[in-house]
C-alpha cells in the first residue's frame, strides 16, 4: 500500500479495483464485524456521539474477503435468475447495488454498512443523523441520491466510507462523490 497519509483517498470502483498488494489489519467490533484498525477510533467516537444523541446505528458489514464478496455477488445474480431476469439482466440489476469481486470498499475494510438497532430506533434516524454528521468523523455516504451516473451504484443510504475528516468535510460541503472530490483535486487514480 502506499507509503503516505492518502490511502483513505484511493478509489475503488469499478475502474480502479483494489490493488493486488493491498495489506491491511483488522480491529474486531463487538458483533464480530472488522474494520481497517486506522478507521476504528473515528467510528467508536461516531457511534459514542451518536449513541448519546439517542441514535443507535448498528454495522452489518464491514470487511469482506474478496472470496465473501464473490459469494454475495454470485448469490445476488442467483437470485435474480430465479426471479426469470436473464443473465445479463440479472447482472446489470446485482450490479446496481453490489460492486463485483476485487472492487469493493469493503474488502479494503474502509467502509461500513450503517443500519439502525430495531430494538431502539430506526434505520431512517440512524440514516438522517450520519448524513448530517458522519463528515464530522471522517466518514462520506458513498453512494448518495441521484448521483449513480457518477458512481455507478445505485442510493445506499447504508453505506459509509472513510475519507479522513478533513477530505469528509469537504465533500460534504460540497455535496460530491468521492470520484468528484479525486477529479477536483487532481488524483492519479482514474474518474
């Protein structure tokens, strides 16, 4: 990986798939879910501020494995053949909203999918509380509403990515996606 403080910067899409020398260590959460140790302190404090503002945001994903994401993907196509789609329907549809093996943020262990604990709330005030202040702790919703031409995936609202707080604040005040943010400032990696 990259000797200098830009690893959170590096995009991973479909363009610019996780790179083949790519390390990383993991911190294990409370429910067993994994995150990249560089990002745990900023999300343990995001959930704490959260947590007392009365907001209880639970992680469902975390890190995956190349082989987990290949599973997820090849279910996910399965899934649509079943319903009748073609195969090349059932792809274009799976990927809408699940990036293919060896392009996702989440086998980088940089991203997390955020939902609310049913117990205590709901996901919609999770999801309403992050997008006012997951920039405040270094985080960006990587997919946003109506902006799947830029990042070709469809609106998460789940889905949470580092950036490091001060590229977060950025894009947030921006109203951009990470692939803007890495156009605007020049980035080697490919829009």
């Amino acid at each position: 990986m990259e000797d200098n403080e830009d690893w959170q910067l590096r995009l991973i899409n479909a363009k610019n798939p996780v790179p083949q020398e790519y390390t990383l260590e993991v911190a294990i959460l409370k429910n067993g879910k994994k995150v990249d140790e560089r990002i745990y302190p900023f999300l343990k404090e995001m959930f704490d501020n959260a947590r007392a503002d009365g907001i209880y945001p639970v992680i469902t994903s975390g890190y995956r494995t190349n082989a987990e994401q290949k599973k997820l993907y090849d279910d996910k196509i399965e899934e649509h053949l079943l319903k009748g789609y073609t195969e090349i329907e059932a792809i274009e549809l799976t990927e809408k909203f699940l990036a293919n093996p060896g392009t996702s943020e989440h086998e980088m262990a940089i991203a997390v999918d955020i939902v609310g604990d049913w117990m205590k709330g709901s996901s919609a005030e999770v999801y309403d509380w992050l997008k006012s202040h997951a920039h405040e702790y270094g985080f960006i919703l990587r997919y946003p509403e109506n902006k799947n031409h830029i990042t070709g995936i469809n609106y998460e609202p789940w889905h949470y990515r580092f950036v490091g707080v001060d590229a977060a604040k950025e894009i947030y005040e921006q109203n951009i996606t990470l692939e803007e943010f890495c156009q605007l400032k020049g980035e080697k990696w490919n829009y």
